[in-house]
C-alpha cells in the first residue's frame, strides 16, 4: 500500500467524492400579499392597590483589597437586594 497519497485522494478519503450540482432556476412567481392590519388590544382600566412590601432581605458583600502583603487594606461594601 503507498503511504502517499495525493491531495485529490486525501480529499475524497476525507469529503467524499464530489457530486455535481444542478442548478436548476426556479420561476419567480409573485404571490400576492396579504394585508396585516393591528388592532389595538382593549385596556380595561384596574385599580391599582398599593400593597404592602414584604421584607426583602439584603445581601452585603465585603471586600478588602491591598496592593501590598499585610500592608494597608481598603474595604469596599457593595449591599444589594437580589443575589
């Protein structure tokens, strides 16, 4: 067996051998467009309660960072109502 091959044969080793394609041209037929008309969806006016908020709890982070080892430390805290 040859261990080398040619690039056409490494190429139908790897894609295949090549089909032709058919070009075939379709008619373009103009189909008549349908007209959209938007209606505005009916709002019924609802009495808005104001309604008692729940506790939420709080999410507080704290990071400090220094640019030296045990050196002078800045403390940042970031609060947050969702994680």
């Amino acid at each position: 067996m040859s261990s080398e091959l040619t690039e056409e044969e490494m190429r139908r080793a790897l894609f295949g051998t090549p089909q032709p394609e058919e070009q075939i041209s379709a008619p373009l037929v103009n189909e008549p467009v349908e007209e959209v008309v938007l209606a505005k969806p009916v709002v019924a006016p609802a009495a808005k309660k104001k309604v008692a908020k729940a506790f939420t709890p709080r999410l507080r982070v704290t990071l400090r960072v220094g640019n030296e080892f045990e050196g002078k430390m800045t403390e940042l805290i970031h609060e947050a109502d969702t994680l």
